[in-house]
C-alpha cells in the first residue's frame, strides 16, 4: 500500500508540477505581468525589474522539479526541492487567499484559472504528496547512474529555459487566451446570461399556509384562489449562473473619445491592427522596418491598417512625429493590449471579428507573404 501511496504521490506531484512549469515556459510575459501585480499589491514596485527572470526562473524550476520527481532522478535533492519549494508556497497561498491582493494567483496561467483558496487547498494535497515523497526518497529506485540523473536534470532545466525565450521572442507556441487564432471576438465578449426556474410563494391569509409555484404555472386567473392567497415571497434555483464574457473591457477610441470598436473590430473585410500597448518601450525598428512598410503596401491594395496603444494621446503625436507615420493610432485599455499579443508591437490580422493571424514584431510579414498565407486578402 505504501509503495502504491508513492507512486500516487509522485504521478500527482509530478504531473502538476510539470503542467504548471510548462504553461508558464510558455508564457514568460504573462507570468511577469503577474509578478508585476504582486509586486503593486504588497508595495514593492522597485521589485518589476525582476519579473521576467523570476518567471522564466520559476517556470524552469517547477518544470524540472515535476520531470525529476516523476522520473525518479537524483531524488535526494528532487524530494528536498519539492518539500522547500511547496513549504514555501502553501503558506504564501493561504496568506494570498486570506488578502485576496489578486485576484488570480497565475498558478497555471491563463492555461486553468482558479481562485485563490482553490489555489490553496490544491497546494494542501501537493503539499501532503511532497510530504509522503519527501519521508519514503530513499525507496525510490534511479533509472539511470548518477552521471546521467545530473545529465537529464539539466538538460530538462535547459529546456524549458530555452522555450522561455522562444516563447519571449516570438509567441507562445499554445494560446489559451480569447485572442488565439481562429477566436470569435463576438462570443468572446458576450457573457453567458443566468438561468434560473422561479418559484413564487403565497400564503393562506385564513390558514397561514405556505405554497410554491413555478412561476409560469400558478392559479393567478383564478378569484377565488387570489382571494385567499396573497404573494409572499419567491426562490430563485440557478440552472447556469452568469459568466462573465472573456472580454468585458476592450475598446478602440480616437482622441476625440469616439468608440470605434464595431468598426475596427468587426470589419467585414480583412483589418490589420498593430499593437503596441506602450510606445514609450516599444521596438521602434518594427515600426520603420516593418509595420510602415506593410501600411503603405496595405494602403495600395485598399486594407485597412491601425495601431492600438495604451500610451496617452501626447505621447503617441510625438511618437508619430518621430517616425512620420502614414497611420491612425487609437487608444485602448492597457492591460488588454497586453492580452491580446505577447509583443510589442504585434500584428493581427483579424476578419469579420475573427482572428485571422498573429506575428510578433520579429515576424512581422510583408503583404507578399500574407497573400501567399491569404489567397482572398485581396480582391481582383
């Protein structure tokens, strides 16, 4: 029983371990953005410098930790880092579940998003499996010599470190935000309303009975009935509660506050829209060497090219000043810009509300390659 106990514990510890290390691999940003709102909500902004290594750090290190442990590798330093690295985090979670300083803790991404105190409650199981592999390492047999333990632990830390900055210099190789290719924007952003069966109560004014009714079934035609019965109360039994859509706070706005989102967004035809959530850091060569290049190729084959910021209205008129852009730039929220592409500046190429493609600034294509991508780009 006790073996079968390990075994358990080390498919669960290692299999999370490995889902949530890999999910972050590939999303280095994203793991940094959430750095970065730990750091605002505890005081610590001087600390932001430091998001992006302690994400590609921390995806690494869960990564190897879950590899080692499935596998049985070196489990002397295996088992001693899974017990640390969950000793540490279990109490941190159950502080961030009490405080609720974010929202989402980011444990598994944008990949599975759960609540902070389910967040702590999984650590609780992971941290007793930790426990169990922790006591019983020495009754886990390697599968290879030492020298080759040393060999794949490294390797499998190198691996995910390198996929990190794959993922960072391009985009991450799986999408599991609403803006991946092939998303609807219109289901995207329209909530799931709430159904719910309501029952009506009413009391006998004679008896002081009590009954419930469905409300679309009860004997309100009826005199004699509402003669007696008089409305007190009703109960609501929720069938499907209310989800919030994926996308609730996303908008394209000129400088005059004018919403353009329905035009831009849902454009029937092919809509490129480039974009660059800060101008102040994005990469200025993308824009000379790429994107105006691009516009002026859109321009000629009668496509529509925009650049959504979350830069103020000053800053992008000098920022277009500076690189004499032939192009509109509109404003929109932050924090969905950095949603929406893991790049700045990135290119979608969207459709109807579709999104048709996405190319971070390194991969930005010319019109020739998009038509080749796109065979009805343009019309004849």
């Amino acid at each position: 029983m006790t073996r079968l106990l390990l075994w358990l514990s080390r498919i669960l510890f290692g299999a999370v371990f490995i889902f949530s290390g890999f999910v972050k691999a590939i999303d280095p940003l994203g793991s940094a953005y959430k750095f970065q709102d730990y750091f605002m909500a505890f005081d610590v902004e001087w600390l932001s410098f430091t998001a992006l290594p302690l994400s590609i750090l921390l995806s690494a290190l869960e990564f190897t930790i879950g590899v080692a442990v499935l596998l049985g590798i070196r489990m002397r330093y295996s088992a001693w880092g899974a017990l640390l690295f969950m000793a540490f985090f279990t109490p941190l979670t159950l502080y961030i579940a009490i405080t609720d300083p974010v929202p989402d803790c980011g444990c598994f991404g944008d990949a599975l998003i759960i609540s902070n105190w389910d967040t702590f409650y999984k650590n609780l199981v992971i941290l007793a499996a930790a426990l169990l592999i922790f006591f019983r390492r020495h009754n886990v047999k390697p599968l290879w010599s030492a020298s080759r333990d040393w060999t794949l632990a490294g390797m499998t830390a190198l691996a995910s470190v390198l996929l990190s900055v794959y993922c960072l210099m391009y985009l991450p190789v799986i999408d599991f935000r609403p803006w991946k290719v092939g998303n609807d924007m219109r289901e995207q952003s329209t909530p799931i309303p709430e159904m719910a069966d309501i029952f009506l109560i009413y009391e006998n004014q004679q008896t002081g009975e009590t009954r419930e009714y469905p409300s679309h079934d009860f004997p309100w035609d009826d005199p004699e009935w509402t003669a007696v019965w008089k409305y007190k109360d009703q109960r609501r039994e929720v069938i499907q509660p209310y989800v919030e859509a994926p996308i609730s706070n996303f908008y394209i706005q000129d400088e005059f506050g004018q919403d353009l989102t329905e035009v831009y967004l849902f454009n029937p035809e092919y809509q490129l829209i480039v974009v660059a959530y800060d101008l102040g850091g994005t990469n200025r060569n993308a824009f000379r060497k790429r994107i105006t290049p691009l516009a002026w190729e859109a321009q000629r084959n009668d496509l529509s090219l925009i650049v959504l910021t979350g830069s103020t209205y000053e800053q992008t008129e000098a920022f277009r000043h500076e690189l004499q852009t032939p192009y509109p730039f509109y404003q929109s929220d932050e924090i969905s810009l950095k949603t929406i592409i893991r790049s700045n500046p990135g290119l979608l190429l969207m459709k109807d509300g579709v999104v048709a493609g996405k190319w971070s600034h390194r991969k930005i294509p010319g019109m020739g390659e998009l038509q080749r991508q796109f065979s009805d780009l343009v019309s004849d």
